[in-house]
C-alpha cells in the first residue's frame, strides 16, 4: 500500500503538483475573464438578483430553486478546505498563499460561469423525471467525444470517494474523538446513518437540507472567526500588510517558519484555492444543471458567486484568524504525526546563516538534505543521538518518546530519515509547527472564547465535511446516470454509504492522494472542453442579454 501511495504521489507530482497545471488553471480563467471582459465584475448585482429568484418563471423545468442549486454546490466546496486547506497553504507558502488563493478565485468565478452555462445547457431529463447534468453532456453533445466524457464521469465517480466522502468522515471521526472522546465506529455509524437518510431521497431531499445546513454553518464559523479577528485587532494591520507584501519577494523566516519563496508560495496558493472551490474542476455544474431555469447563463450567473463565498470570504476569513493570531509561525506542544517526520543525518545550527539556507533550500523543494538511516538509541523518553528532526517543516524541540503513553527506552529504525512506529505504538511529542485543522483549531483558542474556540471548529469541521460528503454524493450518482442508467444509482448510493462508515476508522492515506489525481482528470478534460466551446459560450452569454433586454426593458441590463 504504501509503494502504491508513493506511485500516486510521485504521478500527482508531474501532473496537478506540476506548475504546467497552475498555468492551465489559472492560464483558462485569464482567458475567459478578458475574453468575456470581466463578467465576475460586471455580472455581479445581476448574479445577486438572479439568486434571489427575481426572474424565476413558475414553467422553468428542473429540480431545484437557484438558492438551492448554489447552497448544493457550496456544501460541495465550502469544507474542510476552508478549515484545514487555508492553513496548510499558510503553513507551506506563508501570507502570499493566501493572495494566490483569491487570485485563483478571482478568475475561478469567471470559469464557474461558462463551464455551468455550458453544462446547464446540454442538460438531460432521466426515465425518472430528475436532471442529470454536467461536463460531460457536453463533452458528448456538442463536441461529439464520448470517450473524453466517461473519461470525466469516470473520475468523478472516483473523486466522489476520494474527495467528497472518505477523508471527510476520516476528518470527522478524529476530530470528535480528539475533542469529545467518542469513539471513531460510534461517529462512523451515526454519521452514515445521517448520509444514507439524505442522499437515498436524491437531489430534492439534498437541497432541502442543503439550503439550511450551509447558511447556518457559514454563521457559526463566521462568529467563531470574527471573535479571533477582534480579540487580535492589533494584528489585522501587519496581517493584510504581509498577504500582499510577501507576494514579489516571498516570506522572510519568522518564529519556527523557514521562509518560503515566490514561486513555493504561487504553487501552493494556487493549488489550494482549487482544492477550495474546485473552480475548473467541472463538479459544480453538476449541481447547478438542476436548477428550475430555461436559461443557462443564469444559473451560470449563480455558479459565478460560490468562489466568491467560498474562498475571497470564508477563506480571506480564515486566513486573517491565522495570521492575525500569530499561530502559523509559532511552535507548540503537538502529538507529532508520522507522515510529518524527518529525521536528518545530522545536527543543525539554527543560528548558522549556512545552516539555514541549505534547510530552505530543501523545504522549498530546490536542494537536498542528508537522511539519517540507522538506529535512534532512546532512554527514559529522551532522544540520546543528536541528529535534528524535523515536524511539519519546522525544527522540532523537546522531543519526547512514549510507548503506549509511557516514556519508551529502546531502538527506533529509520531508514531514508522515516521512522519505524511499529504501526503506530511509539508516539513522538514536542514543540514544532503544525498545520492544516488543527493549525485553526489553535488560532481559534487566541481569542474570546478561550479553549472554547476549539469546539467551534469541531463543529465547523463536523458540519462543513459532512455536507461536503452530501453534495459529492450527488455528483458520483450523476456520474453514474451517465455512465450506466439511473437503476444503478442506488447501489452507487448503498457504496457510498458503506464506504463513509469504513472510512470513520481506517487510514485514508492512500485515498487523499488518489483525489488529487482525480481533480486533475477532472479539471484538464473540462478546460479543454469550455475552451473549444468559448464561441459558443459568448454567443450563448450576448443572446441571453439580448432576451433578457426585451423581457425586462424597465431593468438596468450591465452589457
């Protein structure tokens, strides 16, 4: 399994961990955002009205309200990319990650847009009167390749397990243990009893809950994060400062961070900002494709506003918590994770200006570092060779050695500077940089609330994963649809529901990093898709806008 992971991980590099994907990504949205002059500007208050229903017919066809079709889609992306993916583009990048996170969602609403616009129109109506929608309808539609839609049907149902469902109740079931103690079968069971009660009753019943679950998580995470930002208003200055003046030049070392380049910083933000709202992923407007409308420039309007809630708010959001309460750069007492260590070949000065260069060098992926291979002696809990370990790329301090909670004495293998836990029962504790949920989790403690202000993102981590397991269930059985008939979506189902419950106590390694291929196969065949079709896609916005003039002659029309 673990040859397998590595195979994965070293594929992603080359693919969606390549820069050539950045560009892409980001490379399609400049396009269309010159190409369509700025719809994510000009749209906007037309986009707002659109979602409020202003213009709804009572004979539109569909399943669903716009304010439904936008709250599925953003249960889909508002998630744990909110919580843990801003503070691990901190964490990696510094500040600048989180001004190549906006950048991505700045032109991620201008993709939004046609690529629901697109997907909308082609649409179909199943034997069971429901929508199925999405990328690939137009694929075989309009482009006349259907090899390339099951080709992104295919791995949506794959990312549907690897993105939306197995590592969300993973995240779930330990953040409950770590804060409520309540065992990872016991989460595991309620929460796929609750999944199985939403999605077996198809896209209505999600909507439903949907509409409700995604406002009302979005408050409380909200009140939770502005108790920080208030608490450290000394910081906001220095913290908006640093998010753009970090951009040219990258982040300087400050506390227990090394520092960070412009080019580390760009990859990472970027990476996460799709990782956030999927934007050019084509997963949305297969939610959006339900809506109750004729016309698919206005749902498309609809799409163009959930990067916009989605990360240029929650996410600018969550980034001022962690820059603002100063924890990014600051070590703590953590349970160190396995995946996180590394043990080098020998011991390093800090305060050694060589020293330091050649451990950025390596942290920033541009030079290497000797790896210890051999025997660490341990006695009484306490490390006795004196090589530097590394923790969540920061120099770890006050290293400690439990055995089943009690200080170890003995040997630990390493080879290529990775440990041998013996499945997990050693167990490393000290000070070092941590990141990801629980990174928040601690910034969230930096305020009004106190250690209160951990339970608010147990909540938020709870409820953000689980509607994101919801929507991305209704995405794997349109997959389905597409690829087999709508008789087979509800063993789809059954599988989902069956895999979320395994999910709440296995390691999902291995899945993680098969979802970040899957992104890939989803987001390239998409990009190539609404590039072929931007004539189309113009041609389908300027006739919406004409229409629309002659319907409404007494509205402000923006084109």
């Amino acid at each position: 399994m673990q040859q397998i992971n590595d195979f994965l991980l070293t594929l992603h590099s080359y693919l969606g961990g390549h820069p050539w994907f950045v560009f892409l990504l980001l490379g399609t949205g400049l396009f269309f955002t010159l190409y369509l002059r700025f719809p994510q500007i000009r749209y906007f208050k037309h986009a707002i009205r659109v979602v409020k229903g202003k213009y709804a017919k009572e004979d539109d066809e569909g399943d669903t309200s716009h304010f439904q079709a936008l709250a599925t889609a953003l249960s889909g992306t508002v998630g744990t990319g909110n919580i843990a993916g801003v503070a691990l583009a901190i964490h990696l990048g510094g500040p600048a990650a989180l001004f190549w996170m906006l950048v991505t969602a700045f032109f991620g609403m201008t993709l939004k847009f046609v690529e629901i616009t697109l997907s909308h129109k082609y649409r179909d109506f199943t034997s069971d009167g429901t929508v199925s929608g999405g990328p690939m309808y137009y694929m075989r539609k309009r482009l006349n390749m259907k090899w390339l839609a099951a080709f992104f049907a295919i791995a949506t149902v794959l990312s549907s397990f690897g993105s939306g469902s197995l590592p969300q109740i993973n995240s779930i079931s330990n953040s409950v243990f770590a804060t409520f103690g309540v065992d990872h079968v016991i989460t595991g069971i309620i929460m796929a009893l609750l999944l199985g009660f939403v999605i077996i009753g198809g896209i209505r019943r999600i909507a439903r809950v949907t509409e409700k679950l995604v406002p009302g998580m979005a408050l409380i995470y909200i009140i939770g994060a502005f108790a920080v930002i208030a608490y450290n208003y000394n910081n906001i200055g220095p913290a908006f400062a640093a998010i753009f003046t970090d951009v040219i030049n990258g982040t300087s070392a400050v506390g227990g961070f090394i520092g960070a380049s412009f080019a580390f910083a760009f990859n990472n933000g970027v990476n996460r900002g799709l990782f956030s709202n999927e934007a050019g992923q084509g997963s949305a407007a297969i939610a959006h494709a339900s809506a109750r409308t004729k016309e698919p420039v206005s749902e498309g309007l609809v799409g163009l506003l959930g990067p916009f809630i989605d990360t240029i708010i929650i996410c600018t959001i969550t980034g001022l918590v962690l820059l603002s309460s100063g924890v990014w750069s600051k070590k703590v007492q953590n349970e160190f994770q396995e995946t996180d260590i590394v043990v080098l070949d020998r011991q390093y000065d800090p305060s050694s200006e060589a020293d330091h260069q050649e451990m950025k060098n390596y942290l920033m992926e541009k030079g290497d570092a000797g790896m210890f291979t051999g025997t660490l002696n341990v006695v009484d809990g306490e490390i006795e060779n004196k090589n530097t370990l590394l923790h969540a790329r920061s120099v770890a301090e006050d290293v400690k050695v439990y055995k089943n909670a009690n200080p170890y004495t003995g040997k630990i293998k390493v080879d290529a500077g990775m440990l041998d836990t013996q499945s997990g029962e050693i167990v490393l504790k000290g000070k070092s940089l941590i990141h990801s949920a629980p990174l928040t989790a601690e910034a969230f403690t930096k305020s009004y609330f106190g250690d209160y202000g951990q339970y608010i993102i147990s909540i938020g981590l709870i409820l953000f994963a689980f509607s994101t397991a919801i929507s991305w269930s209704y995405y794997g059985d349109r997959s389905i649809i597409y690829l087999f008939g709508s008789k087979y979506v509800i063993w789809y189902r059954l599988a989902y529901v069956v895999a979320f419950f395994f999910a709440s106590f296995t390691d999902t390694s291995i899945i993680w990093s098969l979802s970040y291929l899957t992104v890939v196969f989803m987001a390239i065949p998409n990009l190539f898709g609404i590039l072929m079709l931007r004539k189309e896609a113009r041609s389908t916005i300027k006739k919406y806008w004409f229409d629309f003039k002659k319907e409404f002659p007494n509205e402000k029309s923006p084109e």
